[in-house]
C-alpha cells in the first residue's frame, strides 16, 4: 500500500529538501510541466462561480487568495500539491483561491510561513482574503471569455 500524502507528509518532504542541502532557489535548468494540470479558462471560471454562487456557505468559512513567486522548481510543484490536497482551486499558474475554514487558513498560513523559512530564498508567497462581493466583481482580461455574463450579473432597467 502507498503512503498517503498529507500537508504533514509535505512540510516532512521539505524538511528532508533543506537538509538535503537545498540552501537557495537555483534558477530553473529545464522547464516543467506545470501547465499539464492547469483545466481550461472556462473550467477554472466555473469553479469560481460555484464559490460564488453556493446558496449557503459553511459558516466560519473564509474566502482567500494563495499566490507565490517560487524560483525552485521543486518548491513550487510541492506547493501546488499541498495546496490542492488542501482544497484550494488552481486559478492561474500561480494564484489558488480557497473557500475554507479559519482553522484551515491559518494551518495553510503556517504551513508556508514555514516553507518559507526552510531555506535561503528570494521567493514570495501571499495570502489575501477576499469578499464574496469583491470576488464577483473580477474581470477576466485577455481571453475571449466575458465574465459578467458568466456570472450572471442582474441588471434592473427602470422605465
């Protein structure tokens, strides 16, 4: 039976990175395949819609951005795994958003303030929390997508 992996198995995997003698963020010497995980513009919208659009979120839960700068290559796959184990939904390359618990959010929030200070880097990593409001008003730019309309955004016309 494989070990299953979990955000402890994680931090452990880094842990044995940085003793391994990961002392910096090399720069990268071959391209990944990142991108094979990353869904279509349109799926990754859907997923945003539903945070948007569920009738009744749990309480207690929160809305948040995970976004990172990450020069290893080994790093950032890491944390794209931990991150997805988590819940969090891939946005962009770089950029998750979550709907979780505040416990949740701050096991997250510790998890990477630990990463970070596992070895020598140049590498950034934020978390933003965001409002329901304020996530329904992105825009979408660069894509033949019109956001707006996906969202379903009500107009009310008075005559």
């Amino acid at each position: 039976m494989g070990k299953s992996k979990t955000a402890e198995g994680y931090i452990e995997a880094l842990r044995k990175l940085k003793n391994a003698g990961l002392s910096g963020s090399p720069p990268p010497n071959h391209s990944t395949n990142e991108e094979d995980g990353l869904t279509s513009l349109e799926e990754r919208i859907d997923k945003i819609i539903g945070v948007i659009n569920q009738n009744k979120r749990p309480k207690g839960n929160m809305l948040f951005f995970v976004m990172y700068d990450i020069e290893s290559n080994k790093v950032r796959y890491n944390i794209v795994k931990y991150l997805e184990r988590q819940g969090c939904i891939r946005v962009q390359k770089s950029i998750f958003l979550a709907d979780l618990s505040n416990e949740k959010y701050e096991e997250i929030r510790n998890d990477l303030t630990e990463v970070q200070s596992l070895y020598d880097n140049h590498d950034s990593i934020l978390i933003c929390p965001v409002s329901t409001e304020l996530l329904k008003s992105m825009k979408v730019i660069g894509q033949n997508i019109n956001f707006d309309v996906i969202v379903k955004n009500k107009n009310t016309l008075f005559f």
